[in-house]
C-alpha cells in the first residue's frame, strides 16, 4: 500500500484517537490516563518494543531490525489550562484544561505513523530503527524549572538516534501548506522575576519614603526602550512584561512592587545580552534610593532546524504529495520544547496547515482553537515518508551534520 493511501485509510482512527484525546486532556506531569491510552493503542500494533515512564509519563516505542541507522519521531501529549469554549461533541470534559495548541493531534498523528511503519517493517520493506517518542511536558515546566523534553533526554530517549523529526499544527496556514525553516527558527525562552525595593510609608506624606512605584513609572520606560535602543536591531529579541504586584491599602505606599515577565531572543549572544541589559534597568532603582532584586529562569533553547534533515523532509513532501506548498519563514518568538532535542541531535520541526474555513481566528492557545481534521493523514504520510527516506537513503548511510547556529531562512 503507498503512503498516501495507507495514512488516508487511517482516517477514522486518527480522527478518532484524536477526539478521545481532545475530550481527556491532561496537564503538564499529569498525563497519566493520556499514556495509558497512548501505550494500550501501540500494544495492540505487535511488533514494537514499547518502554513507559521514560522521564516521567513518557513513552519510547521502538521498531527495529537490530542494524542500520536509527530515526525517531517526537510528538508531545499534554494539554493548557484553558476552559474550552467549542461546542463540539467531544469537547473537553476536564474542565478548565484545554488540547489548545493541539498535543492532541500530534499524538494521534505519531500513532498513525507507528501503525504504517510496523506494517512495513512485517513486510521487511525496512532496514534500520524507528523510535517513536510521546513526549509529556511539552506546555510546563516544573518546580526545578524543567520541562519533559529535558527528562526524557536525561532518561536516555535520544541514545544512538541520529536523527529526529517533530511536526506541529498550524492554524495560520490551510490543510495542504506546510511551514519550513532552516536553523533557528523558534525563540530562546527566559524568564525573570524583578523586585524594585524602597521603603514604602504613609500615603500623606510620601516626602518622607522611597516609593517603589515612583520608580516602577521611570523603570517601565526604559525597559520597553531598551529593546529598541540596547539591542542591536540585526538581533531578533522581544521583552515583555506580564505582571506587576504592589500595595494592599489606597493610603499606603508599599515597600516593594514584584514584575515578572518573558524574554525572548534567536540567538545564544542575543540571549545572554538581552537579560544583561534588562537587568541593568531595575538596577535603575539604586539611583533613586531604591534597591533591586532580579532572578533569570532559563526556559527552553531556541529551536535549531538542521539543513539536511529538512532537506529529508522536503525530498518527502515531493515524493507522497508533489503539489502541496512548502512556506518558508521562521515560526516566530514562541517557545517549543523540541528545542532541548535539536541541541543533541541534528532534528527538525515542521509545521503543519490546519485551520478550518469557517471564518474565525482559531489560533494557538486560545479557548476556541481547532483543526481541519483532513490534516491528520498527512501530518501521518509525511512522518512515513521522511523515514523510508531516511532508512532507504542510496549512498552509504553516514550521520546527519549538526548546522553551525543560524538565524532562519
């Protein structure tokens, strides 16, 4: 049976598979009905060795004929803490957590592609390994300020894999488009925490304190213009703040106001720079009296597309799907995971068109996402064809190349 048609015959599993999943989301560190589900579904294939609780709820399936090259495949499984607002049949039941950024599909994808690349395996079509990695913690992180990638790394899921391939929906482009980039193209992702520290007194007579919020008015300027002015504008970096906490009473001035925000850069120098500099501006504080503290989180690395691997990937698309639009542009300051993955191994991470015509703006992360279904068996073949292109490449199987950091195409 070919790609195309083996993934379309899928149809009413994966829409299925997806459906159940939509309907049962799980939080970050909590996906345990999630895995159950996931390993009960790959059990029933037969042939692959199937390894749970690699990092946490994550689970590594494994085909293999015991030599030749090894490929894995990524797809994470958790879910956002939002209240869905879609009145669709299989809307979520837990609520107050969403599937609104679609782990669901991804899942449910990855489980097509297993059951298509088992059958080829049974029928010696294969040389090589395939692991299929299910990836919980994809949206969180932890109190140690981990996510599930960095887990299942640690937990040996990457070992000998030379090379890996992610895919994520895309409500920004149709059902037949793809998004592709070549090196960074996806943001690092920073956190801080700052506190602007005076001390504080009576609303009458603020004469005689330091008032933090006096600072805060003077700090907030220069901190959404130092981006613009500090930072070189040949670097991609964004800054922003989220949170600001002061006072309990209208006649009290506070000792301290907390801000908490999200730094965003492409590149390792942008990266450490962009903190320096933001920083430097609470320490601002001193100079009116005041004092500063600030704590830098380190979230997850920027994501580095390999060349090659996206070339495979590119190959494929040509082969299973010749007239389908491939739209090259970096995927912008969002944050994924698959990041930690990508600094190991060479991998990359396609993105896959599926909004639906239905006139609203379904994006990521919002209470009413939702996809064009008709993306699941090709999400599905693609996965497919990127590993017989890999495992049945013609010249001497040699490992993919690690790209030098890039900007993006």
């Amino acid at each position: 049976m070919k790609i195309v048609e083996g993934a379309e015959s899928l149809f009413d599993k994966l829409t299925l598979w997806r459906r159940y999943l939509h309907e049962h989301p799980e939080l970050s560190f909590e996906e345990v009905e999630t895995a159950k589900f996931v390993v009960n579904e790959l059990e029933r294939i037969g042939n692959l060795d199937v390894e749970t609780n690699v990092g946490g709820y994550g689970i590594v399936a494994t085909l293999t004929t015991g030599h030749g090259p090894t490929i894995a495949l990524r797809a994470d499984m958790d879910a956002l803490p939002i209240h869905e607002e879609n009145t669709h049949a299989f809307a979520s039941k837990n609520d107050g957590v969403m599937h609104a950024c679609g782990h669901d599909a991804h899942t449910s994808m990855l489980l097509g592609a297993a059951h298509l690349l088992s059958e080829q395996f049974r029928k010696g079509k294969l040389t090589g390994t395939v692991k299929f990695i299910f990836q919980p913690a994809e949206e969180s992180t932890d109190a140690r300020g981990r996510s599930g990638a960095s887990y299942m790394i640690e937990a040996g899921a990457l070992e000998q894999v030379d090379a890996i391939i992610a895919l994520h929906v895309c409500p920004w482009h149709p059902v037949g488009v793809i998004q592709m980039n070549n090196g960074i193209s996806m943001s690092n992702i920073d956190g801080f925490e700052a506190t602007i520290k005076g001390t504080g007194g009576h609303g009458g007579y603020p004469h005689l304190a330091i008032d933090p919020l006096w600072m805060l008015g003077t700090i907030l300027q220069t901190f959404y213009g130092s981006v613009g002015r500090r930072i070189s504008p040949l670097d991609i970096v964004a800054a922003s703040i989220g949170k600001i906490e002061a006072g309990a009473a209208n006649n009290v001035i506070p000792s301290e106001v907390k801000i908490e925000g999200t730094l965003r850069s492409y590149s390792p120098e942008a990266r450490k720079k962009l903190a320096k500099e933001v920083e430097n501006v609470f320490k601002m504080a001193e100079h009116f009296g005041g004092s500063y503290e600030f704590h830098l989180e380190k979230g997850e690395p920027a994501l580095n597309n390999n060349m090659e691997v996206n070339m495979l990937i590119e190959q494929s698309l040509k082969e299973i799907y010749p007239e389908m639009a491939i739209h090259w542009e970096p995927f912008g300051m969002g944050g994924e995971d698959f990041g930690y993955m990508t600094e190991q191994i060479p991998g990359s991470m396609f993105f896959l068109g599926c909004s639906l015509e239905d006139g609203l703006d379904r994006d990521l992360h919002t209470p009413i996402f939702d996809i064009d279904e008709r993306c699941l068996p090709i999400g599905t073949a693609i996965f497919v064809a990127a590993v017989n292109q890999f495992l049945n490449r013609k010249e001497v199987p040699h490992p993919i190349k690690r790209n030098s950091i890039q900007r993006g195409a």
